[in-house]
C-alpha cells in the first residue's frame, strides 16, 4: 500500500493530475473502508508512470484507455497519432 502524498513523489506526478487519471479510469486505486483513503499500489506507480509517458508521446486519454482494455496497441496510437 501507497498513500496518496508518496505516489506523487514517487510517479513524479502532482495530485490534481492523479484525480483526473482516476476520473478519466485510467487508474482505480481501491479504498480503505475504515478511511475512505485511496490505497495506491506498485502496479498504479507503473501505470501512472507510463500514462505520463504515453502523454508525452501526444497519445490521447481514450487511446490510453483503449489500450489499457486491450482494443487499441501502442503500434496503432503511435501511427494514428502521426495521421
């Protein structure tokens, strides 16, 4: 389990960019019933990490999202991407 503050430092990324990853379900850490804190783990750095990366690379949200759902490749963003 991560909290909230640590994943920022370690993925590098600011918390409001989180949220929006996790609203657009990019992301979906569980919560802790007895707090309602978000419980990020090794895997959600990774995927925030390569998000942050495929953003980088112009890959657009739903291209991510496609991917991650396993409808879209990395090959096929990139090249629509491009056109």
């Amino acid at each position: 389990m991560i909290l909230s503050l640590s994943i920022q430092h370690i993925a590098l990324i600011d918390q409001l960019t989180i949220r929006f990853y996790e609203d657009r379900q990019l992301i979906d850490p569980p919560r802790n019933p007895a707090n309602g804190y978000r419980e990020y783990s090794l895997k959600d750095v990774d995927d925030l990490k390569k998000i942050k990366l495929l953003r980088k690379l112009d890959i657009s949200i739903d291209s991510i999202r496609q991917m991650n759902e396993g409808k879209r490749s990395l090959e096929d963003c990139l090249i629509k991407r491009t056109h």
